[in-house]
C-alpha cells in the first residue's frame, strides 16, 4: 500500500513519490527489483505473447524458460543493471582521476612555489591549463554517472526510510555537482582539441 499523504506520522512534510510504483504499478516500492523479475539466468527474447487482455493491448512477452514478464518488469531490470554498471564504472573512474587531479595540483603547486616547473600556460586556470582542464571534465562526468546511477538505484529500492530520502537528496547535490564542473570546462576541452 502506498503513502499518498504529504505529511508523515510524525507530522514532518514529505514528498512521498514513489518511482517504480509509478512505472511499474503492480510492484510494491519497498521490494528489490530482483525478487520481482527474471534471475539474470533468464534470457529474454522479442517473441510476443500471444494472448492479450480484454482490451486487446498485448500482456507482455515470452522469456526464454517460457515465463511471461511485462514489459514494464523487463524495462524496470533493464534500468537496474544498467544503473549498477554506471555505478561500477564511475566508482572505478573516480578511483583513477581522484588520485591523479590531488596529484597533478599538489606536485603543480609545489613545482611553482620552489620554482623547478616552469609551464608555457598558467597552472590550474581554467583558460589555459589542458590538463586541469581535462581532469575537472573527465570528474564532472564520472561525478554526475555515479550520482545518476546513485539516484535510481535508491529510488528503484523506494522511500522507506530517511535514510533513502537523505542518499536521494545527497545524490542530487552531486550531480548538480559534476554537471556544473563538466559545463564549465567542457567548451575549453573541446577548443584544444
């Protein structure tokens, strides 16, 4: 069952919106994605089913062990390994740049201040530096897949508790986060190249 009120049991405002209730209907928003839909055994194929509902509007498709799954079901799987891979992915990103930006602006900065790096550019602007300048948009894009990846992950799991609103809230915040660092030095990467 579905909270529709706004305010909570302890009389807090709260947008209670509930995403896969939403796309989905039938699947209750505090279950996990994966007790609802194939095992990632099953392999779905295009075949369509071949009985429809009163309304004539096809129920779903056929799988490859012969269960029927709504498209809906199939989508929503689809989203959710996809949004893991993001995840994986941007996590193992950030784990190479992060350590290479606090790098290349420690050792810059210690090469301008005891005078033994002397660059054709001025270090860390955002003008002229190629490197910072490739490094904030390669962080600003893995920032905003990983908070993007962050956010549906979150949501496909449903608004349970407070600490799901506060990882929705926080993931948010850094996408908005890695956009704005991905907008700013963007058009700067692409004039050099």
């Amino acid at each position: 069952m579905i909270n529709n009120s706004l305010t909570d049991t302890g009389g807090v405002i709260l947008s209670k919106f509930h995403l896969i209730w939403l796309i989905i209907g039938q699947i209750e928003p505090t279950k996990s994605l994966a007790d609802t839909t194939p095992q990632a055994s099953t392999v779905i194929t295009i075949s369509p089913l071949q009985h429809t509902d009163e309304s004539g509007i096809q129920l779903g498709f056929i799988t490859s062990n012969m269960q029927s799954v709504s498209y809906a079901a199939a989508v929503m799987t689809w989203l959710e390994r996809t949004a893991k891979v993001s995840f994986r992915f941007a996590v193992n990103g950030l784990v190479l740049f992060i350590p290479t930006f606090v790098l290349y602006v420690t050792g810059g900065f210690l090469g301008m201040v005891t005078g033994l790096l002397r660059l054709p550019y001025t270090f860390l602007s955002l003008q002229a530096d190629p490197v910072f300048n490739l490094l904030v948009v390669s962080l600003g894009f893995l920032l905003c897949i990983l908070n993007g990846a962050l956010f549906f992950l979150t949501a496909f799991a449903g608004y349970d508790n407070d600490y799901r609103e506060i990882v929705i809230y926080a993931s948010c915040i850094g996408f908005g986060f890695g956009a704005g660092a991905f907008r700013v030095s963007f058009p700067k990467v692409v004039a050099l190249v």
